[in-house]
C-alpha cells in the first residue's frame, strides 16, 4: 500500500514506505475510530476472506452491536503493514 504524507498527517499516523501505522484490527486509527475505517488493506492472507471479515465488523460496530475499546487500549497495539 503507498501511503501519501497527506494522508498519514490527516490520520495522524506514521507513514513508512508500505507501512501505515498504528493501525487497530488492520483498519482503524485510534484516534478516528470507527467513523474512518480502512478496509480492503491485505495482510498475509486470503484477501477475500479478510475484506468480508472487516465488512461484517464494520457493519457491527455502525450498527451499535460492537463496540471499540477505548483509545488508549487500542494505541497500545500497533500493526504494520508491509509489502
């Protein structure tokens, strides 16, 4: 994934060549949430499996069935992902 200067400073995030950290569960910025989520970003799997797999927790979480941990806890775990 390339990743521009502009978007890693709008998300507040920390861009390295293919690399877009901290990201939680793969696809949310902490300090975002849930109302910016990056799905369809493959990381060493079966990619269609995984796209539906964020598209279902995504769908929970807009719909009030999940929830994301605090900001804190998620800024505790940070994913990489790299080419």
């Amino acid at each position: 994934m390339r990743v521009t200067p502009l978007l890693a400073a709008v998300l507040g995030a920390a861009a390295d060549p293919g690399c877009l950290r901290p990201l939680f569960k793969h696809m949310f910025v902490p300090s975002v949430g849930p109302s910016l989520a990056l799905c369809g970003l493959p990381w060493r799997c079966a990619k269609h499996p995984q796209f539906q797999l964020q598209g279902q927790l995504l769908a929970r979480l807009l719909s009030g069935r999940a929830a994301l941990p605090p900001q804190h806890e998620m800024e505790q775990v940070r994913y990489c992902f790299i080419e």
